[in-house]
C-alpha cells in the first residue's frame, strides 16, 4: 500500500553476471585516502571530460552526451552530480563508453545547494567569465568555452544545447503531472526557469 520506485539495473547481462563499471573517483583515483573526505566533490567537469578522452575510445561520441548531460543537470539544478555519479560501462566488445545516467534529481527542491557539486565548478582552473563573476552563476558563453575545452566539435555545440533549451511546455507539464506537493512544483519550476533564462 506505499509508493515504491523500481529501476532496472544497465550492468547486468542477460546471464546475469556483471558489465564492467567504473566510476569517476575511481578513474581519477580519488579515495578519502588521497582526496580526503569529500574526494567525490574535489574535481572539476573539465577534468571528467579529460578522462573520457583517456579511457574511452569512442570519446568524440561519448563527449557530446557527457556535455549534454552536465548540462542537464545545471538546467534542472542537480547540485549532486559529483565524481561518483558518472561512470564508465563496459560494452560487448570489451571497451568502455559513458554509462547511462543515474542518479538525476532536483536537489535545490530539498537543500540550499549550489550550481555545480564539483568544488572547481567546470573548469579545472577554476576560471569563471566576467558575467559568471559578477552574477555568481555561470552563463551560456561558460558552457561553450567548456564544449571547447573537453572536444566537442564547435559545429555540435548549438545542436546539443538546442535538445535541452526547448519544450518547455512539456517540463512544465510533467512537472504539474508529478508526484511533488504544489510548493515544490513551483520551485521547481522556477529554478527551472531561472536557469534557462542564463542562456539567452
């Protein structure tokens, strides 16, 4: 008689044994040992677009979802995207492509947190542009020089952006269809909202 939330999981075979999966701290050999406690946090975007490059021989292709999906998250404010909630899957053929996404949620509904859970925020300098400075939040020219710096062709960039800055209408109807109480619907759509509009 209570609600219960069911997902199939994508690394296991149809035998039942284990695809190969390793996540981002693992990749980038982060532990409480060598980063400390928060050693999840303690990284850049830039940085997991760097280890894409590295450990996935399709890059160029895994790249583009990797930018979309950081995008993602920032648009639908998941300030939880940390170095453990991005992996690499094993395929068929014994390689390794970006694994489906998980762990995608609006967590500014629930605590005050900030646009990026990666303590560097997109870039591994920590280098924010003028506008991002002075508002505090990162604005649509940071998202293309970071597309820039983790390989993403310029020819792509608009095309890949283009997927999340439309249909509004239907976030805002799966939003008012959703399980959430009526305050968190609002909120949720205003961040919602208030994010979209950094990139005009």
């Amino acid at each position: 008689g209570e609600p219960a939330y069911i997902t199939k999981r994508f690394d296991i075979k149809p035998d039942g044994s284990k695809w190969r999966k390793e996540d981002f701290a693992s990749l980038a050999g982060m532990t409480k040992d060598t980063g400390g406690p928060d050693f999840k946090y303690e990284s850049s975007y830039e940085e997991v677009g760097l280890l894409i490059q590295k450990y996935a021989p399709t890059w160029r292709i895994e790249i583009e979802k990797y930018f979309v999906l950081v995008v993602f998250n920032y648009i639908f404010s998941n300030g939880d995207a940390h170095l453990k909630n991005f992996g690499l899957l094993e395929t068929g053929a014994g390689d390794f492509v970006l694994s489906p996404a998980y762990d995608l949620l609006n967590t500014r509904i629930h605590v005050s947190d900030t646009d990026f859970a990666m303590k560097k925020g997109l870039f591994a300098d920590s280098s924010r542009s003028v506008l991002w400075a002075k508002t505090g939040h990162p604005q649509q020219q940071d998202f293309l020089r970071f597309a820039e710096r983790i390989g993403v062709s310029s020819r792509r960039v608009d095309r890949l952006l283009s997927s999340l800055l439309t249909r509004q209408e239907a976030v805002t109807e799966l939003t008012e269809r959703s399980y959430l109480p009526e305050n968190m619907k609002t909120a949720y759509l205003n961040y919602y909202y208030q994010k979209l509009n950094r990139f005009k």
